[in-house]
C-alpha cells in the first residue's frame, strides 16, 4: 500500500453560503491524500500501472468548477467522483480551505476535511 498526497492546489471559485460569494469568488485551497496499491507502478515505472495524479488533479479541478454552498459539500462530490472513477484507491482524505472567509472578523481560511474508505 502507497499514499499519494496532491498539496496546496489553489482554486478560484464561487463557493459560499452569502450570495455575493457566489458572484465575487474566493480562492480555495485543496488537499488530497489517497491510500492505493503502489507495488506495481514502483516495479515497472509504468505510468499505466499508476493511479494518475494528473487525472485526479484534473477531477478535482472540474468540481471546483461547479458552485455549492458548503465545503462539505465539495468534499462529498470530490470524494464521490474519485471513488467511482479510480478503483484502486482504498482511502481518500480531502481538505478544501476558504481563504480570509467573510465571517465578520480577521480569519486566515476555515477548513473542512473529509475521509472515505473504499466499500
């Protein structure tokens, strides 16, 4: 078992509760960390014996893409979507951050993170 971590991938995004964060945007950090068989892909340095984190970059770069409410939200159709589309992943856990959030004072971001195990 191997763990690939993708970290500090920054977004520009329209996600939030208020309805000016949905027009306005704000920059979002993600982070990933996923448990998968690496046994092959460090024998035969062979790409297709990989998960492939450009894959999974790009995946979570087209649900950055789509607007929700909550950063739970994001996490679960993050979570979602690599679970159906990366079979060999056994666990992911994901942290999406808003940056400086409007909540009425001085806060560098607010975090939310999520973990899933395979079924």
């Amino acid at each position: 078992m191997g763990n690939i971590e993708i970290e500090g991938m920054e977004f520009y995004a329209y996600h939030g509760h208020f309805a000016q964060e949905q027009v306005v945007g704000n920059k979002f950090l993600v982070n990933i960390s996923l448990e998968t068989d690496c046994s092959r892909a460090a024998i035969s340095d062979d790409l297709s014996d990989a998960l492939d984190y450009q894959k999974v970059y790009l995946l979570i770069k087209d649900e950055m893409e789509t607007k929700s409410f909550l950063l739970e939200h994001i996490c679960n159709r993050i979570l979602d979507r690599l679970f159906l589309e990366f079979s060999t992943i056994e666990k992911a856990t994901i942290k999406v951050s808003k940056i400086n959030p409007p909540m009425g004072g001085q806060i560098k971001k607010v975090s939310v993170s999520m973990t899933r195990c395979a079924k």
